[in-house]
C-alpha cells in the first residue's frame, strides 16, 4: 500500500489514524502488507512531528523534491496505489478513505484482483 499525503492536506490527516489501524491489523502484517506514506515536499522536522503528534508508527519517505510524485502521476492527495508483491500494481484510490473498513475493503478488491 503506497500512499501519498501531505500534513496540510485535511484529508490526508483524516486518514492517517485509518491507515494506523490497518498497519496495527495482525490479519494483515500476517499476510505481509507493506504501508509506506510518501510525504510530498515537506521538511523532515515537519514531518516527525506530525507523526509523533498522532501516534503514527508506519513507515513514512521523504519525496522532497516531488520526484515520486512525478512518476506516480501525482495530480491530488491523498493518492493510495495497492500494488502486490510482485510490483504489480492492482488499483489506486484517489480521496481519503472514510474508515479502517474502507482500506480493509480496498486491500481485499485488490487482492481478489489478483487471483
């Protein structure tokens, strides 16, 4: 689950304790979800403290330059890609999911995809 955010998007910060959920969910580190959150161009310090604030433990990159941005395609934020093991990627969800239930949703659609 590759998503991409920003501390000043509204969004984005609404779904932050949604994705924390999932990356808690045994169910699914027991099938190897990986969740990395791109932040687009903001400072480290900015950054940590965000995640510190909230509680946040998964694993957040740098794009300081917005070069993954760019070859994500990145138009808006949030942006969630689900791509599998393979490097394939399944489905993409542009907007902030509403609950741990819609990522839980989303991951299963892309995995049924696969199979």
């Amino acid at each position: 689950m590759l998503n991409f955010w920003a501390t000043g998007c509204p969004p984005c910060r609404t779904e932050m304790p949604f994705i924390q959920e999932v990356f808690e969910d045994e169910e699914w580190r027991g099938q190897g979800l990986v969740i990395l959150a791109i932040n687009l161009g903001e400072p480290h310090s900015t950054v940590k403290k965000f995640m510190e604030d909230n509680g946040l433990s998964f694993t957040v990159l740098l794009d300081s330059e917005l070069d993954v941005a760019e070859i994500y395609n990145v138009s808006y934020i949030p942006l969630t890609y689900f791509i599998d093991k393979n490097g394939i990627m399944k489905d993409r969800k542009i907007g902030a999911f509403a609950d741990k239930a819609d990522i839980d949703w989303a991951l299963l659609n892309s995995i049924m995809e696969g199979e």
